[in-house]
C-alpha cells in the first residue's frame, strides 16, 4: 500500500540568502523530519536540523519531534537568537532616558 503525500515547504533565512524547499512527505511525517530532509544543511553549512527551533507559518512548535503536518504547510527554520529582544528594549530605553537628561542640563 502507497503511503499518500502531501505538498508541503521548508523555509530557511540566513542574512542575505534565503531558500525554500517544496516537498512531498508521506502522510504523518513531523515537523522536525521536514526540516530534516529538506537537505537546507547542505547550503547553510553549520546548520542544525535537528536541534534548530521550527515553526509553521510563523508560530513556533513546541514539540516538532511529535507535531503532525498538514499538507500545505510551511516550516520555517528559525537561527538564534543574537540579543534578547526584552534586554534590547530595555537597553534602548535606557539611553533615550539619559539622552533626555543630558539635553535638559543644557539648558537653565
């Protein structure tokens, strides 16, 4: 008995290139085995497949050893983060308060 396919894409972003992959999976293949045989670690070399966060269309998957697909569906492939972005915002308050400050000792 053939197992049905369905369509479905894997999606990976480095700065200045990105690729998509179209497959087709055998019904019942996860997140995680998309992302693993759509061969992106060949043209992203230091990419890890299979401990990389994944989601589909653009919310993350907690479990994507477990997470069923559907046809359709996108995975993306997310990189690291390289800053948190709550310490950035923080960070970035922080400065526009002691700019403000400075500007406002200029002037008596």
């Amino acid at each position: 008995m053939v197992s049905e396919l369905i369509p479905v894409e894997v999606v990976f972003a480095a700065p200045g290139r990105q690729l998509l992959i179209a497959l087709q999976l055998p019904a019942g293949s996860t997140v995680r085995e998309a992302a693993l045989k759509s061969g992106l670690q060949g043209a992203f070399p230091g990419l890890d497949l299979a401990g990389a966060p994944l989601g589909i269309f653009g919310k993350a998957v907690a479990s994507p050893e477990t997470r069923l697909l559907e046809g359709g569906d996108r995975v993306e492939i997310y990189r690291p983060l390289l800053a948190d972005p709550k310490d950035v915002r923080k960070r970035r308050a922080a400065q526009a308060v002691e700019r403000a400050r400075s500007a406002g000792n200029g002037k008596r």
